[in-house]
C-alpha cells in the first residue's frame, strides 16, 4: 500500500482596524478619533497614522492632531494602518 502524506502551512491572518465615531469636528478640540482593532490570531495589534489636510499629506503621524492646527472648513483624511507584527492589514481611510 502507498504512503500518503499532505502538507498544511498556517499562516498570519491580518489583523483589521474599524471606525464607528462622529464625522464631524468643531475647530475648538483635538481631533482624536477612536479606533477598534481585531486580530484573529489574538497578537498584538498597532496602529499606524497618516494625515492628510485639505488634500496634502502632513507630518502628523499620531493618533490625534492638536486643535491649535485645526481651522473652520479644513477637510482631515487620516490613513489608519493595522499591524500584528507580522502583517498589515488594509488601511482604512476616515473623513
């Protein structure tokens, strides 16, 4: 009778970042929005941060954006990327 062998390889799924907040801002607070992450794999998850002001790319790279950089009918994008470690996940864009 013939061996049969199978190999299985296990892999990293990505971890995932979501956004369930307020779209609109006044100019008189920091803009801090929320995020939620999950990781199948249950590791670790970080986030990183790209914004982008009335379509330019800024240097503000962290969760918020302190209100003195904020001005009435500014347009804010922020680029949100979840990492495990391992992978990223798909960056979700907020207005």
């Amino acid at each position: 009778m013939p061996t049969v062998s199978d190999t299985v390889l296990i892999v990293n799924a990505p971890p995932s970042v979501s956004f369930d907040g307020e779209l609109s801002q006044d100019s008189l607070s920091d803009l801090a929005p929320e995020f939620t992450t999950d990781d199948p794999n249950s590791d670790t998850v970080t986030l990183s941060y790209e914004w982008m002001r009335n379509g330019y790319l800024t240097s503000f790279n962290s969760s918020a954006v302190p209100m003195n950089n904020l001005a009435p009918e500014d347009t804010w994008i922020v680029a949100v990327t979840p990492n495990d470690g391992m992978d990223d996940g798909d960056t979700l864009y907020v207005e």
